[in-house]
C-alpha cells in the first residue's frame, strides 16, 4: 500500500467496483480496500472533488491527509494526527470527531470517536486555554476518521471545504 494515498473515495450502490475502477482509471491510482471503498492518489485532489461529480459510479470522494495500516495502537496513531492541527483551531470554533468503519475493523467507531474526542477536548484545553464546544451537525473544524478493513484514513476539514465539496455528515458509525 502506497503511503501517499490522498483520497477515499465511496462507490454507489448501484455500481460495481470493476465499474468505478474503469471510470477513475485515468484519474490516478486507485485500490480497493473494502467493499465499495476505494484509496487513491491523485494529482490534484482539488480538482478531483470540483469535477467530482461527473462520475457516474462516485458516491463520496474525500480528502486524506494520512493513511496508515491500523496492526498498532490505531487510537494514539490517530492522537498524534490531531495534535499536529492544534495551532489551527481558533478559541471561539465548534470542533467534531467523526469516525466511519467498513469490513471487518477491530474496533468500535464509537470507542474511537469517543476517545479522540475526549483526547481533542483535554488537549484544546491545555493549549488554548478553554474547553472546546463539540458540534456533531455543522461545526467549524472536523476530523474525520475513516477505517477501512486494517487501513485508516484521516483528514482535517474546515467547514467551507465540507461546504465547497458537498462532504456532509453522515450517520456517525459506517459507511
């Protein structure tokens, strides 16, 4: 597995993986690694997610900044990718850990989200003086977890990036 995956991408339903792995082909590179759930490299995945609904087959397309294989300790790797964006939370912001399991994961999506989330809070606390508001529906910052069989994907997201590139929330747990 290429360390520089920077997309998870989610298929439709009503297509099979053979059919959105041909439709991204000249896209860049793609793997699946659970059912209907794809890593991928892209050049520019900015303009991957503006054009992102010429494809047929696309369900989601999301933004990675770190894929690793989850055989550690996945919650302190997680810890460790958080604490690096802690200088771009501002005071006042609504924060949010959202987590999304697909195949056979070892672990809980609400333990991880309840874990990073209580980590989230001590840690914005210490380093910012103040006890963070937590905002499941529409906050200002958001990362996003995403656990694929034994991979993990995370991302940083603002809200005018959720906005811009139409990445709503879903029902917290899976995908």
């Amino acid at each position: 597995m290429p360390k520089d995956w920077n997309l998870l991408v989610i298929k439709r339903k009503e297509c099979g993986e053979e059919e959105l792995l041909k439709e991204l082909e000249d896209e860049g590179e793609f793997e699946v690694c659970g059912e209907g759930v794809l890593f991928g490299k892209v050049d520019d995945v900015t303009e991957f997610l503006e054009d992102v609904e010429k494809f047929r087959c696309v369900s989601k397309a999301v933004p990675l900044e770190s894929v690793f294989t989850t055989s550690g300790d996945l919650i302190s790797a997680v810890k460790k990718h958080i604490a690096k964006h802690i200088d771009e939370i501002e005071p006042e912001e609504t924060l949010c850990v959202y987590v999304e399991t697909r195949g056979n994961v070892k672990i809980s999506s609400r333990i991880v989200e309840r874990e990073v989330t209580a980590y989230l809070q001590r840690l914005v606390e210490q380093v910012l003086g103040r006890k963070p508001k937590i905002d499941r529906r529409n906050p200002d910052k958001m990362f996003s977890i995403y656990i694929v069989g034994d991979k993990c994907g995370i991302c940083f997201l603002t809200r005018e990036m959720r906005e811009k590139y139409k990445l709503t929330l879903l029902a917290a747990g899976s995908l």
